[in-house]
C-alpha cells in the first residue's frame, strides 16, 4: 500500500525512506546518550543554554499567563532548530572527529540557506500561534473579568469557572501547530545540517518520512514532548540533559529514516 505522500516522489527528487518498527525509539536514545557521552562539554553547553534561557525568559513572562503558555509551547515550534548544532556534534562523532561547541556552528554555515527559510516559517508560525492563543486567552480573559495575576492565580480562576473548554481548545490548537512543525522538521531540518540543499526538497522527505512511518514518528513526537515536559517540571533545569539527549536520539532517527 503506497504511503500518503508517495505522489511526491513524481514530482522531487526525493531521497528514499525506510520503513521502521515501533521498537526503533530505544535505540535512538541508546545512541543519543552514546553521543553524548562522547562530546559531554559541548552538549552540556547546549543544555545549559536551553535551560537558562528559558528560565529567564519564564520568570519574565510569570505574571503573563497568555505569554508564558505561548513561551512554553512555542519551546516545542523552534526547538528542531535550536537543535541544529546537536546534530551536527552527533554528525562528527559518526565520522570518528572529536568536537568543541564552536564545531558545532559549522551546521547553520552548511546548511545556511535551507536553515534560514526555516527559520522564518517558524516565525510565521509563532506569530500565527501567538495570535489565536490571544484570542482564546481572551475569552477566558473576558468571561472571568479580566486575565490579571500571575500564571498561577489564571490557572485556578480558569479551574473555578470550568474552563475545561478552554484548556481543551488551547491544548488542541497547540498539538495542531507543534505536529505540523514536527512533520516538517523530524527529517528536514537534520537533513539539512548533513547534506546542505534547499528546504523544499528537505521539508518534502520529512513529510515523505513521516507519511511511512506516521506510528513510530508519532511515538517519537509523544516521546519528545514527555521528556521535555519532565525538563520543564524540573525547572528546566533537567533540560540540561534532556535537550541534548533529544538532539542527538533525532540525529539518529533521521540516520535511521533517510538512506
């Protein structure tokens, strides 16, 4: 049975896919957690930049509910990118090089014109995000007198005026815009950062990617958002681990995924 995005390969020039079992997530973060223990320094600098800069950024945002829900999902819109220069030390560590975090910068030059194009349709997306996450803050907003407070103070109010239909209706928008990016980037965006090219071909074989493997992909994505929510429970500051776990486990799903 031919996968959902089989008519692309008549129109691009596409790289080919391998089908793969469900069992294949143990072995990316195997590999993931080998990787880093082969360049610890560089990939903890990765991860203390995750986390500081997201702790920063949230005790900013702590007294605007809407803004902070939109920091915290909005994590999950450009981390693909952020993780660029994780691929590219897993990249290094494939071909037996040692690395330093400045070796990790060479990913944005090579794959410099496709990264960019995807930069700015996560910026598209951020702002259309951020815009209906607004709008339902806002009814809320309005039905409970005002989204004054802290996050904390939002999140009872909401509780206390049964608010399930907002959370429900932000939750699945949320999934919605966090899933398209995913589709868009689990193969692309590491693609990218290994052989250079345009980002249309490479957006094409992440979707090509997922479409024959829409079960693992999906367990991978539920996988990621389960660790970094745990990341974010900790105060971010599990993310100085778990981020570049991530990283490097996706350099070896796309390894797995693309021949």
């Amino acid at each position: 049975m031919a996968h959902p995005f089989a008519s692309l390969d008549r129109h691009f020039p596409l790289p080919r896919i391998r089908q793969l079992p469900l069992t294949r997530i143990a072995d990316w973060l195997a590999a993931g957690w080998q990787d880093f223990k082969q360049t610890p320094i560089a990939s903890l600098a990765y991860g203390l930049l995750f986390a500081i800069a997201g702790d920063l950024l949230l005790v900013s945002l702590w007294r605007s509910p809407q803004h902070f829900a939109v920091a915290v999902s909005g994590f999950f819109i450009v981390a693909p990118l952020l993780c660029a220069g994780l691929y590219e030390l897993s990249r290094r560590s494939e071909r037996g090089l040692a690395s330093r975090f400045a070796d990790s910068l060479a990913a944005f030059a090579r794959g410099r014109d496709g990264l960019t194009l995807f930069g700015l349709l996560l910026v598209v997306l951020w702002v259309a995000w951020e815009r209906l996450s607004a709008a339902l803050f806002a009814s809320v907003g309005m039905a409970a007198g005002g989204a004054t407070g802290n996050v904390v103070d939002f999140a009872l109010r909401v509780a206390a005026d049964g608010g399930s239909g907002f959370v429900f209706s932000w939750l699945l928008a949320g999934a919605i815009v966090v899933l398209a990016v995913f589709m868009l980037s689990v193969v692309s965006v590491p693609l990218l950062v290994d052989r250079g090219g345009d980002f249309v071909t490479a957006a094409m074989t992440s979707l090509r990617a997922f479409g024959a493997n829409a079960g693992p992909l999906l367990l991978w994505a539920a996988t990621i958002v389960a660790l970094t929510l745990l990341g974010f429970a900790t105060l971010l500051f599990g993310l100085i681990v778990l981020m570049p776990l991530l990283g490097h486990a996706s350099w070896h799903a796309y390894r797995d995924l693309v021949e």
